[in-house]
C-alpha cells in the first residue's frame, strides 16, 4: 500500500523520549507498506525455496506453524531478527525491487499518519474481535482495523522493526533511523492476547532482544 511522504506530528510521538526535537513535524518520505504481515505461507516459500535452516529456541514450534496450512493467512512468528533479515534478503533477489524490514518511523507514520491520530484506523478505541485471544488470526480478520492507506493485519502480533530501542536525535527530523546498534529491537503495534489497550496507540514503543523468537512477534515489509 502507497504511504505517501509527509509531516510525521512530534506532538504525540515517543521516538524522541524527554527531549525536544528542533522542528514541530517528521519529515518522512514516501514508501511502500506491506498490506499485511509476513504470512505463514510466505515464509513457508522462503524456507523451501531458499533451503533456510530452522534453529534456535522455538524452532519446533516455527516448524509446526509452517506444516499447518491451516494457518496460512497467519502472521508468521517465532522468527528472530536474523530469520527477517534473510526474507527480506532472499525477496529482494527474487522480485530484484527494494524490499525491506519497516524502521520504527515508518511504521509509526503507517499508524499516525499526517494527522496524528491516536489509533491506526483513526481516533476512537475499536476492540478487535481478536483481542484478549490466545492466538493468532488470519490477517484479514478484521477489516475494520485498516488505516486510511489501506493497511490491515494490525493489533494480531507486535511488528518487529529494523530499527534499535532508543531516544533519537532531536536533531534529526526527516525520516529517523534511531540508534546504529543496541541490545533490542523495537516493535510497534500489541498483539491480540499479551496486550492491553494502551499498547494499540500509534505512537507507542516496546522492544525485544534480537535473536529472540517469540510467539507473539511478527513483521511487515515494506519497499521504495
């Protein structure tokens, strides 16, 4: 779905912590954002294609959610930041566009917008029918949780980022990478079961180690 460039409000924004930046708005550069998630079936493709080896802590499980084709239209988790790297890696040569792991501005900007809003699909609290769920559910379950661009799937799991936890340069407002390295990933947007309602404003932040696999983590690409 086409996110095209614009103001990313600081009014309401985390990235920057307790400090201030020097210009009221992000600027943030247009781009393109995967309608959903990372499905089961896509990186079910991958590993077959690419002959990826599955390791590490819940590697059975990640090999349980890939033979059950029941869940094909699931969010894939149990991947870690490596095992996205390498999809996003391995799709881009097979595609030869510029796909890529969503950084921490982009995906609050998919979620805010040029306006701000509180909640991806706008500013009134709307409570999935996944929510307070012990599981995962396709992504297009619930159409109404779509932001005006047109992105859906959101709130199911936490979205990984490529970007590292941390306070950004007040510097810095066009389009923020963040800090360079750190010992956490930061993800974005709650996930049906482990979250509470705070944790599905746009704005908010939470972090993962990297080379954690966890059942409630999942990612979204996006390409230029």
């Amino acid at each position: 779905m086409r996110i095209e460039a614009g103001a990313l409000s600081v009014a309401g924004s985390l990235l920057f912590g307790k400090k201030k930046p020097n210009a009221a708005n992000i600027a943030m550069s247009g781009f393109y954002a995967g309608k959903y998630p990372v499905m089961v079936s896509e990186y079910r493709e991958f590993v077959e294609a690419a002959g990826y080896n599955i390791a590490g802590d819940n590697a059975d499980e990640l090999m349980a959610l890939l033979a059950d084709q029941n869940k094909d239209r699931h969010p894939v988790v149990f991947v870690n930041h490596a095992d996205r790297v390498a999809y996003a890696m391995w799709l881009r040569e097979k595609t030869g566009d510029n796909w890529f792991i969503l950084s921490a501005a982009q995906q609050e900007f998919i979620r805010r917008g040029s306006s701000g809003r509180a909640y991806p699909w706008g500013n009134d609290w709307r409570e999935a029918p996944y929510y307070n769920q012990d599981k995962t559910a396709s992504v297009d379950a619930w159409p109404e949780g779509t932001t005006p661009d047109g992105v859906s799937g959101l709130g199911i799991v936490w979205e990984a980022t490529r970007s590292y936890y941390g306070d950004y340069d007040e510097k810095i407002v066009k389009n923020p990478e963040g800090q360079k390295s750190g010992d956490d990933i930061e993800v974005r947007g709650g996930s049906a079961w482990g979250s509470r309602q705070v944790h599905f404003v746009g704005a908010c932040r939470s972090s993962v180690g990297p080379g954690g696999h966890y059942g409630g983590i999942g990612f979204r690409l996006g390409r230029t």
